[in-house]
C-alpha cells in the first residue's frame, strides 16, 4: 500500500492509501516484456480462467515466444 | 527441400510447441499459390499430442530422423511407422492404451460416415 494525500472537497488534506502498481512480468531469458499476461494482483488473477493467465504455449508464462522457439530448435538439432 | 514426406519434425511455435510430427504431404497455398510455405503434419495425436493439420514450415523444425512413408499417409500407418522405427523409446513417447486406440478409431469411423 502506497500513501497519497488526497484533497477532500471541504479544502483538507487528507492522507489516503492506494494500492501499487504491479509490476510487468519478463522473459525469464531474454528479459523482454511477456504478452498476454494479466497485469493484476495475485488475489484478482485467482479469479480469471486459467486460458486468460497465461499464454497456453509450453513455457508459457515463462519464456518468451521467441525464446521458447530457440529452445525446441536447439533440442530438434540435438536429439 | 528438407521437410520432405516421412522427415520427423518438431513444433516450435504454438500451443503444440515442442511435440513430435511428421510431415505427410506438402500443401499449396491458395493465397500465393507457393509450394513451399505450407505442409501437412500429424503426430498421430495420440502418441505426440499433435494433430493432423497444416503447419507452416516457419514454425517446424525438422530432425535427422525419416520415417518411411507414402504420401497421404493416414494416421494408423504413421503410428505402424513410428513403431517399426525405435524412435518411440528415444524421443520417450507415451503409447496409447488399446481402448483409447479403439475410441480414435470409432471416432474417425462417425466422422467420415457423417460427411
């Protein structure tokens, strides 16, 4: 919780609180900004399908889409 | 062309990313009239999890292996491929039980009465 002084409409000023801002989830790799994922708090994300959490690709959530291809081209070329 | 018939790939892209296909025929494109940007592919989903559709060859990464088969091939004859090949036990492939065999084969049988 962040505390902000709001002024009321009487002329006070008054000190409220306000929830922060969350934070941008990244590729665990690469560090680049994941799409598709929700931007809420733990407690509001519980509350969505788990379709609208996070991308359905394996690692998804995770990886990125283009670190997740770079991933399964290294293990084609090795197997 | 590397993804020729038989040529054992695997999907980089997508919800099915990271599952085992193989490339049955090559598809045109209708829009550009292309040869090379689109081909057939299946699992068999019950052994890989990937159904037969089309695939953009963008999105596949072909392996070295090579399965012998013929072109047009039906999903019963890519698995009898798969099982003469010892790729299953190398790639840790799950084989499918007998009855979920049995309810895929009902299902295909429903399908194509139905159209």
């Amino acid at each position: 919780m962040k505390r902000i002084k709001i002024r009321i409409p009487s002329g006070k000023l008054v000190i409220r609180s306000k929830r922060r801002k969350v934070g941008i989830s990244r590729c665990a790799n690469c560090h680049e900004e994941l799409h598709g994922m929700p931007r809420m708090h733990a407690v509001k994300i519980r509350k969505l399908a788990k379709t609208e959490r996070r991308p359905s690709r394996a690692y998804g959530g995770y990886f990125c889409g283009n670190c997740t291809k770079e991933l399964f081209r290294e293990k084609a070329r090795v197997v | 062309m590397v993804l020729e018939v038989g040529r054992v790939v695997m999907k980089i892209t997508g919800r099915e990313a990271g599952k085992y296909a193989v490339v049955v025929k090559k598809v045109i494109d209708e829009k550009s009239k292309s040869k090379n940007s689109f081909v057939m592919v299946t699992g068999p989903k019950l052994l890989t999890g990937l159904k037969r559709r089309r695939a953009n060859i963008n999105h596949l990464e072909p392996t070295k292996y090579n399965l012998e088969l013929k072109e047009d091939a039906t999903d019963e004859e890519v698995y009898q491929a798969w099982e003469k090949s010892n790729l299953i036990k190398k790639f840790n492939l799950k084989k499918p039980s007998a009855a979920e065999m049995k309810s895929e084969k009902s299902k295909v049988q429903t399908n194509s009465q139905t159209s």
